[in-house]
C-alpha cells in the first residue's frame, strides 16, 4: 500500500502543477485521477452553452456550473426562458432537482439516475460517477501514442467484481496534460453504447480544458449532445452556502 | 357373426370386463375434464393478464417496445383508432407514457406515468376496476392522478394529498406538475401497483410537451380470439399509417412462454398415462387370450379359420376400448359442461394466479379437440395394438392349441 500513496501524492502533484510526469506514466488510475482533477480543480466556475440534437430538434440552453472538491457540483439552467431556473445539486451521493415551476427542491431516488438530464445525451449518473470511474475500475494502460504532436494515453477500465457498474468495460484517452479527450461506455458484451469526444481543446482559466465535448450514442446515430464551454475560473473561493438545499431552491 | 361372439365373449368374464371399462372410461373422462381446464385456464390467463393493462393488441410507433421514449409518436394515431373499431375490435384507447420521479416531501420515487383517456381506458383496461381507495379518472379531470398501491405506501401518501412530478417531456423540456392523488388501485401484480401511475390524457399532453400526439393504440374485444385472428388485418392496418401491431404474445411473451411450457408438460403427463393405461390393458387381454389358446384350438378343429378367431378377439378388443372410451368421454364432456357453468377454485394459490392475471373461478372450455382428443388417441392406440394378439392366434395349429396347458 505505502507504494499506492507515494503514487497518489505524485498524482496530486502533478496535477497541480499541469505537469507531464514520466513516473505517471506508468499508473493508469493516477493519470485519469489527475485529468480529472485538471477537470474539476479543486473548485470551478463554468459557464457553457449546452445543445441537444434528437429526433424532434435541436434545442440549446446556458447554464452556469460550479464544482468543489469531488463530490460537490451545482449547475443552474440561466436561458432559453423555458429551461432557466431548473438547477441540479450533486452534494456527496445525493442528488437533488429544482424546478421553479413547481418552486420545489426533489432528491432524485437511486432508479432515476440513469434518466436523462435535462432531455440531453447525458444522464444524471455521468454527473457523478467520475469518482466511481476513479476508484471502482481496474485500470489498464494500452498504449501511449503519438498524436498531433503530443502523447495520449488509452486507459481501458473494466468495473471491479461486484461493484454496481451497468458498463462492460470504459475506454479512456489521456492527453499528456491530463486533458481528457475520448470517453467510450461499452455494453457487457463489448458493444460501444456511447462515447463522449473533446472536439476542441483550448486554454480556459490558465489551463488546457476540453471546451467542447461532443456526447452521442451508438443506438442514435445524428443525435448527439454538445457541451461549450464558454469561460471558466479554477481553484478560486466558492461560499460554503453555494452547494446547500436552501441555496438550490432560493439562489443568493 | 363374429360380432355377436365377440360381444358374448367379452361378458364371459364380466368382472374383469367391467374393471377394464372403468379404466377406460376413468382415464377418458380426466382427459376430456383436464383439457377442457387447461384450455380454460390458458384463456383466463392471456384475458386476464392482457386485460389488466396491455389490451389484447396495441398499435405502436416503430421502435418504441425497445426504446419506449416519450417522444416516440404514433402516426395517424385518430385513424388508426377510427379503423380498428371498424374492423371489429371493440374499443380502442389512446395512451401517451414515459419515466417520471413521483415526490413527496423528501421521499422520492420512479415511476411509470401514463395519459390514459378516462373514458375509454375502463373499457380495454380492468385496472380501473381495482380501484380500492378513491376513485378512478373521470372526463374533465385536470391536474389528478391515480396510483398503485405499494407507490402510495412507499411515497406515504394518501387520497387527496399533492404529489409531484417531475420528468423528462417530449424535445428534452422538463415535464413537472403538482398532481393530486384521486384513487389509489391494487390490480395483486406487484410490479405493477409498485410502478404504474395514471393521469388523464389531455394533462399528460399538456405536461409532457405532446400536443395533440400520442404513444400508443390498446385494443380489446369481447373475444379473445376474434382480437388474435384479426391480428393480420391490423398489421396491415398499422403497415399503412406507418405504425407497427404488436399481438398478445409480442406484448406479452411471457405469457406465451409459461402457456407453453406448462402445456408441453401436461402433454408429456397425458402421454405417460394413456401409455400406462393402454399397456395395462393390452397385458390384460393378451393374458386373456393365452389363457384361452385350448378353446381356440377347439374351434378351429370344428372348422374355424385361425385368421377368423384373430378378427373376433381383435373384435372383442375393439368393443371394449368404444365402449369404455365412449363412456369416459360422455361423463367427461358432462363433468365438464357443468363445471363450465359454475366454474372452479383453486384456493391457496389465489396470490400466484393472481400474477397471470387469473382472478377467482377458472372455467373449463369444452372443445372438439378437448373432448376427443384422449379418448380417440386411447382407443386408437388399443385398436392398432390389438393386432398382436391377432397375429399370435393367426399362427396357433388346431392340435398343438388344443394340447395347451
């Protein structure tokens, strides 16, 4: 186990400082640990324009999203009029929904977590299991490639034994700066169910970021979900009332 | 004259011929009684199960019983429901349906909701009839609900309180309302009073993005199988409007396969004991005919030909399967036509009827294929069977018979 740590802690170095490691390398778990982290930060602010391509339409909405930590996300809906106003919680395992229609704050019970959200190509499950990803995966490194001029890594991670994973197997793409750039959700039998691509990498709040991730699914094919982000801030102060119940329901 | 000595013959050993024609006749009448049940019980069981909330036919858009999305619209849904009662099922309804979170203060749960017309859904549906608390949807309802009751017990609601409800509406809006729980049902499936929510259809529309559009057609008939036979002209029917049919066992296979495993195992039951009673017998009477060999032996000295002995034993062996059969089936046919008319219970097992839809009395269906099933393969069986005794006596010699034991 102490190799475990030193390896965490370089991780976590590592991350901090959006520095390639060759030690890293080496360990899958370390580097999808630190591209999300490069991700995340240990706390975001983020405003992004969100479209969703289906069978009646394409429909786009903003929203503005703030993380801390791992296990703290909100994220408010801000236009078209339609949608503005509905917000999702992530606090620990929970998950909780305001409607303003309803002015009511839902926790969302376990079976409707691989809903839709927001009628988009993600469910609130992708919200998040980036720690699960992380932690209940058994990681593997296939191959470290060249591409554009940079090193990507490809991490296949397939679910430990009885853990509550509904994927066969996850292929993950690294790149060296710990940007992630492909996602892929395969079915128990191998098929490719998803995949989520960073179509454009660019330089937001001082740090490589997949400003624009692509999300579709193979039983779809033309309809898809785009996320833009539009700018964002790392690692800055966020109020502590950010991520409470109140706060979902009645914004300061 | 073969005929009347045969006759006389079987009346030599009455006792022996009476148990051999209660055999019969037993082994006949369970036949017909059994296949008549069993038949009866496979009807409940698909008008039950297929009548409690599916119909007995729906018209579907394509794709939608592997993806049943909300926004999975049915094309020409007014026409189709407009032809199909034109082709002789009864009554068709509209349903819209999708996935929402049912809330109540901080419990939450997932749910299927449906926008079912209240005025037509009792008719295709008997869920409405298991109403236990309140009441059922009625025409000019607005914001209600009615659900089952294991949904009510794990939400701690009851009748009269607010439930919201929170899902995913056609294009991606989000579909929520504040609905009020007007009746609470218990159809006994489980799954279903745990899972199944129902609201009316316009305000289904209305929350969930659809406008005038809807998901799916259920249909039932007063015939069960009238429904089946027209599947054909309601397929073609779905074809033109660019819709699917789906038929009871595509709505329900699960229903199908337990009709059929259960049947092939009654089957290979019936065929064990048809064996059992037709070599029984056959044993019977070929003992009887050994035992005899000396009084063949007899009458082929008086001029009998050993090939007319055989005809008059195989006789013998023909009268006395028609004839127990033939009484087996007749008391069959009347046990069953009088348990057709008050039905029979099953008690103790209610609670697993009750999950394929099979609710209080099954009654038997009498048929020509239940009533003479049996019976005909039993005596068909003695009848072809009976030419082994025949060919034994065909090689009997006058003298070497009449010196047997």
């Amino acid at each position: 186990m102490p190799n475990l740590t030193r390896r965490h802690l370089l991780a976590a170095t590592a991350s901090a400082m959006v520095l390639p490691n060759m030690a890293l390398a080496q360990d899958p778990q370390a580097i999808l640990r630190a591209a999300f982290d490069n991700w995340r930060a240990s706390s975001s602010h983020t405003v992004a324009e969100m479209t969703v391509r289906n069978a009646t339409g394409t429909n786009t909405l903003t929203m503005e999203s703030w993380t801390e930590g791992r296990d703290k996300a909100l994220v408010r809906f801000i236009a078209p009029a339609r949608d503005a106003g509905n917000a999702t919680l992530q606090s620990g395992r929970r998950t909780y929904v305001f409607n303003p229609k309803l002015n009511q704050v839902i926790q969302l019970p376990a079976s409707a977590m691989s809903q839709s959200w927001m009628g988009s190509d993600f469910s609130y499950n992708d919200l998040t299991k980036t720690e699960q990803l992380v932690n209940d995966y058994t990681h593997t490194l296939l191959e470290t490639r060249r591409q554009n001029g940079r090193t990507v890594y490809v991490i296949e991670s397939m679910p430990k034994r009885g853990k509550p994973i509904v994927w066969g197997k996850q292929i993950i793409h690294v790149r060296d700066d710990y940007v992630l750039l492909r996602q892929e959700f395969y079915d128990q039998s191998g098929n490719l169910v998803r995949s989520m691509v960073a179509e454009r990498v660019r330089n937001l709040g001082g740090r490589p970021y997949p400003a624009e991730i692509k999300m579709s699914s193979a039983a779809t094919p033309g309809q898809w979900t785009r996320i833009v982000t539009r700018s964002a801030e790392f690692n800055s102060a966020l109020p502590s009332y950010l991520f409470t119940r109140s706060n979902l329901q009645n914004p300061r | 004259m073969l005929v009347s000595f045969a006759w006389r013959n079987i009346w030599r050993q009455p006792v022996r011929t009476v148990l051999s024609l209660v055999g019969l006749a037993l082994s006949s009448l369970l036949l017909v009684f059994m296949l008549s049940l069993q038949y009866g019980a496979y009807d409940a069981m698909k008008v039950g199960a297929l009548g409690l909330l599916d119909g007995f036919g729906q018209f579907q858009p394509e794709g939608y019983t592997d993806d049943p999305d909300v926004s999975r619209l049915l094309p020409n849904w007014e026409t189709l429901v407009d032809s199909a009662r034109q082709d002789g099922v009864v009554i068709a309804t509209p349903r819209a349906g999708s996935f929402a979170i049912m809330a109540s203060g901080d419990i939450s749960f997932g749910a299927a909701v449906m926008g079912v017309d209240p005025v037509t859904e009792p008719a295709v549906s008997s869920l409405p009839a298991t109403i236990i608390e309140g009441r059922y949807l009625v025409e000019g309802d607005a914001a209600v609900i009615v659900m089952g009751e294991g949904l009510v017990r794990n939400l701690g609601l009851s009748v009269g309180d607010s439930v919201t409800m929170l899902g995913t509406g056609n294009g991606g809006a989000v579909a929520a309302n504040v609905l009020e729980l007007v009746g609470i049902f218990k159809t006994g499936v489980s799954q279903l009073d745990r899972q199944i929510t129902q609201m009316p259809l316009a305000q289904f529309q209305e929350d969930y993005n659809l406008g005038d559009s809807v998901n799916v057609v259920a249909m039932r008939g007063l015939d069960f199988n009238a429904v089946a036979a027209a599947a054909p002209a309601l397929a073609q029917l779905a074809q033109e409007e660019g819709a699917v049919y789906l038929r009871w066992d595509e709505l329900l296979p699960e229903v199908k396969q337990m009709i059929d495993l259960d049947n092939s195992i009654l089957l290979l039951m019936y065929g064990v004991m048809i064996s059992v009673v037709v070599f029984i017998l056959l044993n019977t009477l070929y003992m009887s005919v050994l035992e005899r060999t000396r009084e063949f032996g007899g009458l082929m000295a008086i001029g009998m030909r050993p090939a007319q002995i055989g005809a008059m034993v195989w006789l013998e062996l023909i009268f006395l399967a028609l004839l127990g059969v033939g009484m087996g089936s007749a008391l069959g046919v009347g046990l069953t036509l009088w348990i057709a008319q008050v039905g029979i219970n099953f008690p103790g097992i209610e609670e697993l009827f009750r999950q394929w839809g099979i609710t209080g009395e099954v009654f038997p269906v009498l048929s020509w294929f239940s009533a003479t099933a049996g019976p005909g393969i039993i005596a068909l069986s003695i009848i072809v069977l009976g030419l082994i005794p025949y060919r034994h006596i065909k090689g009997l010699a006058p003298v070497k018979a009449m010196g047997a034991a």
